[in-house]
C-alpha cells in the first residue's frame, strides 16, 4: 500500500496571522514539501492543476520535473490532471517525458476539475465535460500504445500517422488514477480500462463512495481485469495532528473555521464526524484511516490533504514528521497484515521498483 | 406538534429529528418510488418560521384533505412532513460544503422518493422565502422529474396570492415536477371568516385541492430517478464511446 499527500496548491492567508504568502513562496513551499515527504518515508506526491487565482500549479509536469531532479524514491503524481481541457497530445508527450526524466516514478490521475469557467478559458463547453473526459482520454490511452496513430474525434483536430515522443519509458506508459467525486461515468471508464480509481472523498460522506467504489469494483470485474477485490483504489484523507489531541484541535481550529472550502458552515466536531477529516493525536489519525477499510475494502494507495487552509510551512513540515514517523508505520503494518493474499500492492513502473521502496 | 389546528390528528403520529412522520405502515429509508398497490408516500414540505405555523397549519391540511380523497378509493397514504425550519442550519453548512449532514439528507431522500409532494412557504418580499428556495436549490436537477406537486402558500393579504403562479410554478416547472393546475394560497384573513367566504372558504379550497391531487396520484405510474447506480443502471463504456460518433 502506498501512502503520500495531495496538494490543491492554494494560496491562502493565515487566519491566525494574517499573512499571505507571495506565489513564489507557495510554489517553493511545495517542492519543500514534497521533499519532505519523500525524507518522512512517504511514497507519493501528487499537485492539482488550476488555472485561477488564488491557486499556483498551472502547469504541474514542470513543477514534478524539478521535484523528481531532487528526489530519489518519491512518485511524483496529479490531484487532478484536467482531461477535460487540456490536448491529450500535450499530456501525453509531457508526462512521458517526465517519466523518462523521473526514471518512471510517474503516474497521474484525471479529473474534470471543479472551476466551470476553465472549460470556456481553453475553449471548451463544460455541458460536454463526459464526453470530452471520454474521447479525450481514449486518445491519450492509444497515443502511450500505438507508435502510429490516426484518429478521429468530435473534440480535437485529426490526427494521421502521429507518433507521440518521447514513447512510455521501457514501453509502459504511467499508470492512470481516474478521479471523481459523483459520476457514475468516470468509474465506468476506469473500470473499462482497468485503471484505477481514486475517490477524493476528504470533503463528503463515506456513503456517497461506497455506491461509486462498489460500482468501479464490480465493472471492473465485468471487463475481465481481475476480482473486484483487486481493482485498484485510492483515496483521500485529511488530518491535523498532534501529539496531544487537545493541541490539535486549538491549533487547527482557526484554520479549519476560515478554510476556503469549507470555512463559514458547520463545526468542526461535525465536520470530523460526517467526513474524513480527522483532527487529533497520531493514534486518532491511525484509526480513522484503518477505518475507510471497513467501507471501501483494501485499497492501493491513501493521499492525505495535509497543507492548505493558510498552515505555515512550518507547521505543514512538522505534520509530516508526525504522519511520516508516527502514523504511517503502524498503517502500513496494520494494512498489510489485514490484506489478503491476491489483492495487488499500489502500482510502480516497472523501471521505478528498485527505487520505490516498497513495503512487505 | 402544534395543538392549535382545530382538526383531527390524524393516527400513529410519531416525532422523528425534524421530519413528523404519520404512518399507517412501517416505512422503510429507501429513495425508490413505489408503485401498485403499496400506501402512496405523500411528503410535505413547510418553510414556515414560527411556531405554530399557518404554513405548517396549511401543509397539514392539504395532506389530510389528499389522504381523505384517497382513502375514499382505498388508497392509503403515509404522510410525512418536512419541517425546513429546523434544517435551517443544516441547509446553508450543505450550500457552503456541498453535502448534507444525515438528518437534512433524509429529509432530501423523503422528498425525492415522495409518490406526492405538497411544498407550502410563506410569502417573504413578495416571493417564496429564501429557506424554501436554499432547500430546492439541493435537489439534484432530474429528481423530482414527473413527480407530482400540490402548490401552496401564506401571506398576510389575499394580495399576494398570485405568488403561487409567478413565483413557485415556474419553479417546479424547472424541476420537470408536475404541479396540480390548482394551487392554495391562504391569506391571515382566511383562517377566519375569509375573504372568499361565499365560495366556501379556505376550507373548501383546501378540499377541493386535496381532492384533484388524490385523482391525479391515484391516476399516474412513475418514471424511476437517476440515482449513481448499481452496476445494472450504468451505461456501459462501449455506449459510451459509441455515443461520441
């Protein structure tokens, strides 16, 4: 089992100073914490991709690029990489590149995005977000397996005897997470292809997952690829942690009451109670996460959303040492001694396994 | 509940969180339709504020006059009512987070599953209130689609009664709901002698209104809602692509 963290990547001021950080500082932030958490002994990093204020990662390969030049082990991935409006061609050329670059620690994941108007900045009709998110990844999917391509679509001018460079490293393109938070659609499409399936689930009820994992599960069996026990699953998770539980809660609250998602509305004892958010000791986090189990089954990989809401890089660093050092250990011994046996580790590139550290 | 509504209480009324369910028949949470012979799931919703309410008085109303109708052809009718006043708070955290706390999810479950929906509000600034809005602005677009609807409203002068045409119409009309061409708009002056007295009264316009929705329930076969599936309700991929030819 793989275990890593998301950034969205947002800029946002610290409630309890006041102080906003420069774009600059955000994006070196990141890298910071990337490397991080590849020193704490995690094994993914993944960067959303935005392309509105107050939001950083536009352009997410370059950024993976300059992490995997000073990382040895870490997968560098998305949360989410936009299918819907960016050129398959260019995706498929940048993260193969990267892929090369990185020594075939690179995956990604894809997504719709969750800013309307970024459909009609690039040109696109956000009423037409499934069929875009399926014609355009069916030629991704082609472009990483045939050297020569001709295609046709509603979407994209056509293309006649194109070959996308550099090829998938060792000919195995990166491996496709396919993110939703609502469309049957999406775990259709990744069942179909085998792919895996990621179900951000930090901000919803674990009900709403359980029908979309169970789908992909079963479809994913329908399409011949494997029991449903091993389909391959990701999924969110959102913690603040302290030693102490108490210190936990006082130092997060200020940050969760003001937080751009979900600030303003319910309390935070709610919040912990109906989502996955857990705010507490090392020991409280292990429990939590041990629990999404019992509701979605074994999965292959857990990313935490561990530095948004204005947190200091400070305070994100030493979240890490504690998830790093204290929780993950034990989540990785808890889960694999609970795993049968034919259930599939999280997945490595052929090329990265021997840097990949992978566990039991 | 109230105790200032002169009518009879209808039997075996229990308090449930913020929905007062009154059954004939133990009732399960699923969101599915039912169809045939089974009580007919009759939900209404009242954004009234105070307590007691003339909007909840109004809703209480209509759904005994429409159970009445029905039983007339032995159709029996669970009523449950939607209380939006105490989901006020859950309401506006599902706007800001983009998911329903469990109490104000059921209630949404009951409303989308409902065979007959009743909405009653009260007139604010010269429309629906902003509570019964918020509360069907977190309806999913297709889930109330063919279900059929009975219109209702209160405000403090017959003046305002055209609310119900101009103002909650083209709404449900939104929603793909089938609302009964009679709507009950109950002014302060209604719950006495009434301005339209010589027409019977609000009592008569409630009866009649109870009356045509029961024909019209007891008329209709229902068309399922798109719930995220099981694997039997899913367009398979192959469709999917196919489609984009």
């Amino acid at each position: 089992m793989q275990f890593g963290i998301f950034s969205v990547g947002d800029v946002t001021p610290d409630p309890t100073t006041g102080r906003t950080p420069t774009e600059h500082e955000r994006i070196k932030a990141m890298v910071a914490i990337a490397r991080k958490a590849e020193e704490v002994g995690l094994d993914v990093f993944a960067t959303g991709e935005h392309h509105n204020p107050p939001f950083v990662p536009s352009s997410p390969t370059t950024m993976l690029g300059y992490i995997a030049a000073t990382t040895e082990r870490l997968i560098l991935s998305t949360s989410t990489t936009l299918i819907t409006t960016n050129d398959p061609v260019k995706i498929a050329e940048d993260f193969a590149m990267l892929q090369h670059l990185a020594d075939g620690r690179v995956d990604l994941m894809m997504g719709r995005g969750n800013t309307g108007p970024v459909y009609p900045w690039f040109g696109e009709d956000i009423r037409q977000g499934i069929p875009l998110a399926i014609e355009k990844y069916a030629l991704l999917h082609k472009l990483w397996r045939e050297d020569v391509v001709d295609w046709e679509g509603k979407f994209r001018t056509p293309l006649q005897g194109f070959t996308s460079t550099p090829r998938p490293l060792d000919g195995t393109p990166p491996f496709v997470w396919h993110g939703s938070i609502r469309s049957p659609e999406i775990a259709e499409q990744a069942a179909y292809y085998g792919d895996g399936f990621f179900a951000n689930n930090i901000f919803w009820p674990k009900e709403h997952f359980q029908k979309l994992i169970s789908l992909y599960r079963k479809r994913y069996a329908h399409y011949g690829h494997g029991t449903p026990e091993q389909a391959i699953v990701g999924l969110g998770g959102q913690a603040f942690i302290r030693k102490n539980s108490q210190d936990a809660v006082r130092e997060f609250r200020p940050y969760f009451d003001n937080a751009p998602v979900y600030g303003h509305g319910p309390s935070l004892e709610d919040f912990t109670e109906q989502t996955p958010l857990v705010v507490g000791s090392p020991q409280e986090v292990i429990e939590k996460t041990l629990a999404f189990r019992d509701s979605f089954g074994d999965y292959q990989r857990q990313l935490f959303l561990m530095d948004h809401a204005g947190l200091p890089l400070k305070t994100v660093l030493e979240q890490l040492d504690l998830l790093g050092e204290e929780v993950v250990p034990v989540l990785r011994k808890e889960f694999a001694a609970l795993r049968p046996a034919g259930v599939p580790d999280g997945p490595v590139h052929p090329a990265a396994v021997t840097s990949v550290k992978e566990e039991v | 509940m109230e105790r200032t509504s002169g009518t009879e209480r209808m039997s075996g009324t229990e308090r449930t969180g913020s929905a007062t369910r009154t059954s004939t028949a133990t009732r399960t949470s699923t969101a599915t339709r039912t169809s045939g012979a089974g009580p007919l799931r009759l939900v209404a919703v009242s954004a009234g504020l105070s307590k007691p309410s003339s909007t909840r008085l109004l809703a209480d109303r209509l759904a005994e006059a429409t159970s009445r109708e029905l039983a007339v052809e032995d159709r029996k009718a669970e009523v449950e009512i939607v209380e939006l006043r105490d989901l006020a708070v859950e309401i506006a955290n599902h706007l800001v987070t983009g998911f329903p706390a469990p109490v104000l999810s059921a209630a949404l479950e009951a409303v989308t599953g409902a065979d007959g929906l009743i909405v009653v509000s009260p007139v604010f600034a010269g429309s629906y209130s902003g509570l019964f809005k918020s509360f069907f602005d977190l309806i999913e677009p297709d889930a109330l689609t063919g279900t059929p609807v009975l219109l209702a409203a209160t405000g403090g002068t017959a003046r305002h009664s055209l609310v119900v045409e101009h103002a909650m119409r083209p709404l449900f009309s939104y929603l793909h709901a089938l609302t009964l061409p009679t709507a009950v708009f109950a002014a302060t002056d209604d719950w006495g002698a009434g301005a339209d007295a010589y027409a019977g009264g609000l009592p008569a316009r409630i009866d009649r209104a109870g009356g045509e929705f029961a024909g019209l329930l007891r008329g209709l076969t229902r068309a399922t809602n798109g719930d995220v599936g099981e694997s039997d309700e899913v367009v398979p991929f192959e469709h999917l692509l196919a489609n984009l030819k």
